[in-house]
C-alpha cells in the first residue's frame, strides 16, 4: 500500500506545502540502552535512503533521550513547537514512549512507536499515538506457547528489571500462565545494570521451576545468563522477553546457548522485503539486524508515506495512519482498536532460539527454520 503513497506522491514532489517536510525521530542513542537504540537509528536511516530515493521530500530532526523519561518529553515539547514536525517515530524504551504518548496526545502530534512493548502505551484512548510493534501481553502468550508446544512445564519462574518494559510483561505472563495452569514459584524484580544475580538465581534454583522467565536490556540479560550457569540453574527452558535476548552481543554469549526469545520480525519470513532488508543491513552496518531496526524502518516508511499526502497538516496524517492498510518487511501493518488498545497493529509475533550462535526461528511451525532444543542441554 505505501508503495501506492509513493507514486500518487511524486505527483506532488515540487509542491510548496510538501518540498521541507520535517518528522521527528526520538531515540535512545547514548546511555546503558544505546546498542539497541543504534539499531533503531540505522532501521530508520536505511528507511531515509529509500525514500529519498522514491523522490520523498524529507527531513528528519533526531532527538537523543538518552534512555530517560523526563529527556524524552522535552524533546517531543521541542519537536512539537520549536521545530514544528509533522509527525514523531520513536521513543525506544517504554517509559520514555509511555511518558512521550501523553505529549503527543497534548500537542496533537501523530507519534508512531516502533518497538516499546508495555500494554498502556496503547491502552489510554489515545487518538494521536499508534504502535508498529506487538505489545508485551504477546511477548509472553507467544513464548509460553512455544513452551507448551515442546512439553508438559508445570512451574515458572521470573526474574525481571523493575521498569516499565519488565514489570508490564511480567504481569501479562504470570496472568497468562495462570490460565494455563502454571504454577509460579519465583518472582523475583531487580533494579537495572545490578552487578550481580548470583544469590537470586540461586534461590530460583532451589524451587526447580520448569521454566524461566526472564525480561531484561543488553547487558543484564548477559549477565543472568552467565551467573545462571555458574550457580548451575537447569530449567526445561529459559524463556527471554525480548529486548536484551535478541540482540548481537547476546548471542556472542556463549551461555545463551539454547535461549528461546521472542522477537517481532526475522529476515527468514516470508513478509515482503524482509531479506532484501536483512542483506542490506548486513552490508551497510557489518552485523545482524535486530526486530527494533525493522520496527522502525517500516514505522518510518509508513510515516513518510502518510505525512506525503497530508501536506504538512497533523490531523491528516492522523487520519490517514488511523485509515491506512500496509505491507512489508513487517508483514500486513494495520492500526486498529481491539481488546481495549486504541491504534495498535495486531502484528505476528515469532519465537526464535540461539543454536550454534544464531537465532533460528523456531515458533510458530509455519515460520520455523528449524527444530528446537528441548530441553535445555545441560551446562558445560
């Protein structure tokens, strides 16, 4: 469908009312989440190369919120009036996305999250805030039916980062696993960048769960990986909330081995452009892409498409991301109201492993590229 946006919009490329059209990007391009937020940063600049070469008429004012909620809606108040954008892709982390959403809603600037997973982001009415990625009741749901599709686990247990991202998907996994008769017998939040998980994952291990559910950034997901093998935690599976558990330097753990995670988007499916992507981002960047870096060029794509044919008018581009219907490297895109979210794409979301260093998709079966490791091997 954009790519209909795209040729109706080269008709208009010379108009006044289109020739400086300016959106906003806030990311997190320093501070403890910047790998992740370098990975947004280069989704949206392969999206900028791609317009620009489909004759778009952009300009991308960028704002670093360093990873911080009171940053992060300064740069939307400055956006919004100072530079006078049309629309804003991003935040990354969901407290600053989730503070962001209400500024935008008060400015009456389209905002389109990419890749922030807490559920009230998209759960307060908010007509001016839309979401690409699946929000983190599917980060659980998709993890645990992996899960229950291998075996028969009776217990779980949680350790996760006490923000926004972890406790919001933790709450949406210990209600799901409750429907599904898991018994949980760990709950254990921890403050971020903690030094060290030894005496916690020990207690973990002494109520021999079948399951852990961990919800982490980079370096902590690292961390617990490593200390979990050390005080010999051995679980049927480690389950990994997104985030930290799909990212580059995870994976060159050699004690993530065996880790399921679930992620939004892999270059293995069969959604338009995904491995086209992936090559491409291998061959600028010199590494993997991330589901953040698709997360945001397909919102940036579709920002852009839509912001064309409004012609610098915010309630147009409201109306015309409300109305839309895409597809692409994310699959079909399409921001409905359902189960009380208001704008959210109902997006597929994937279940992937590490094997032998590299994810493999291993869940839902119609997008497996092999067969899983279960139960977890024992440590070495």
């Amino acid at each position: 469908m954009w790519k209909r946006l795209l040729v109706l919009g080269f008709t208009f490329a010379l108009s006044s009312t289109l020739a400086a059209q300016k959106i906003g990007v806030i990311n997190t391009m320093t501070g403890g989440e910047a790998p992740i937020g370098e990975n947004i940063t280069n989704g949206i600049k392969l999206a900028e190369e791609d317009l620009k070469k489909r004759g778009f008429p952009l300009t991308l004012v960028w704002e670093d919120d360093t990873g911080k909620a009171q940053i992060s809606m300064s740069a939307m108040e400055k956006l919004a009036s100072r530079d006078q954008v049309i629309g804003v892709v991003g935040p990354y982390t969901s407290a600053c996305a989730n503070a962001v959403a209400k500024r935008a809603e008060q400015y009456k600037v389209p905002l389109l999250v990419p890749a922030a997973a807490k559920e009230e982001i998209t759960r307060q009415g908010l007509k001016y805030v839309f979401r690409m990625n699946a929000p983190a009741d599917k980060y659980a749901s998709s993890l645990i039916d992996a899960a229950l599709a291998l075996g028969k686990p009776r217990s779980i247990a949680f350790i996760y980062e006490n923000s926004d991202f972890g406790t919001s998907t933790t709450a949406t996994a210990k209600t799901y696993v409750a429907s599904k008769g898991i018994q949980v017998v760990a709950d254990e939040p921890y403050p971020k960048m903690n030094a060290d998980y030894r005496s916690t994952l020990a207690k973990i291990k002494s109520k021999n769960p079948d399951l852990v559910f961990m919800v982490s950034y980079v370096a902590d997901a690292i961390l617990i990986m490593r200390q979990a093998k050390e005080v010999g935690l051995q679980p049927q599976a480690f389950l990994g909330g997104g985030a930290g558990f799909t990212t580059v330097e995870f994976a060159r753990e050699t004690a993530s081995s065996s880790v399921f995670s679930c992620t939004q988007w892999t270059d293995d499916v069969s959604w338009p452009g995904a491995k086209d992507f992936g090559k491409r981002y291998r061959a600028k960047f010199g590494k993997e892409p991330t589901y953040h870096a698709a997360c945001a060029y397909e919102s940036m794509m579709i920002m852009a498409g839509v912001a064309r044919d409004a012609g610098g008018n915010r309630d147009k581009l409201r109306e015309g991301l409300k109305n839309g219907k895409w597809s692409g490297i994310m699959g079909d895109v399409k921001f409905a109201d359902f189960d009380g979210f208001t704008n959210q794409n109902a997006h597929q979301m994937l279940v992937q492993q590490l094997q032998g260093g590299a994810y493999e998709t291993v869940f839902p079966k119609q997008f497996a590229t092999k067969p899983s490791v279960y139960p977890f091997p024992k440590w070495k």
